[in-house]
C-alpha cells in the first residue's frame, strides 16, 4: 500500500516532536524559587545549593545546637553575611544580582554551601 507511507512518516514526525525536546515546564530544577529554605543542622546546610530567583530571598534557619552563620568573601555584588545564629534563630537575605555565590561558616569552615541567583 505505497499510498499509506506518506502519512504513516508524518505521523512518526509528529510523535517524535512531541516526545522530544529538552524543555520541560513542570521541573523544579529549572531556575530558582522567589522564596527559598536552607536548613542548618548537623554542621551542614541543607540543600548545599540553594536556588533563588533574582529579588528573592533565603532564610537559613539554625536548628544546630551550635552557634553558626553563612557567610562568603566574594559573589556577584560583594559579601553577604548572615551574622551569628543561635539555636533557632532565623536570618533572611534577599538576592538581587544573578550569579553563584559559595558561602560557608566562619566558625566551621568545612561547612560550605552555594547560592545560586538566576533570572
Ligand atoms: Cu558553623
């Protein structure tokens, strides 16, 4: 049936089109969230790499035993610094410049984490 083929190939394009593509709207991993959590507990920060979108903000909540901070030396617009936090205690910064942004705690240097500013 030769006349069948013509319209068996577009349909197999027309699926391949659908199936395909690198984009896909419902992850969460693309770009960042206006208003993200990163949680510090068992000298660690959770997630290590938090993502925010330009004019959000992070809060690092302290849930240590320990006194702790987040803090980096160098970023796209210069430090940050979340000062001392106590068991409980809460700080929230707002990020305006996009970029990435490695952080870590002045009492505990191997605790180290990444912000990551996108569009
Ligand atoms: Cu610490």
């Amino acid at each position: 049936m030769p006349r069948l083929l013509p319209a068996l190939a577009v349909s197999a394009l027309v699926l391949a089109g659908c199936g395909g593509g690198d984009e896909r709207s419902g992850s969460s991993s693309a770009g960042g969230s206006d208003a993200v959590e990163v949680k510090i507990a068992s000298f660690d920060f959770m997630p290590k790499t938090a993502k925010v979108k330009a004019g959000g903000a992070i809060t690092w909540t302290n849930e240590d035993k320990a006194l702790h901070n987040a803090q980096t030396d160098n970023g796209p617009k210069g430090a940050f610094n979340t000062k001392d936090l106590k068991t409980g205690d809460a700080k929230k910064l707002t990020f305006d410049e996009p970029g990435t942004y490695s952080y870590y705690c002045v009492y505990h240097r191997f605790m180290t984490g990444k912000v990551e500013v996108t569009r």
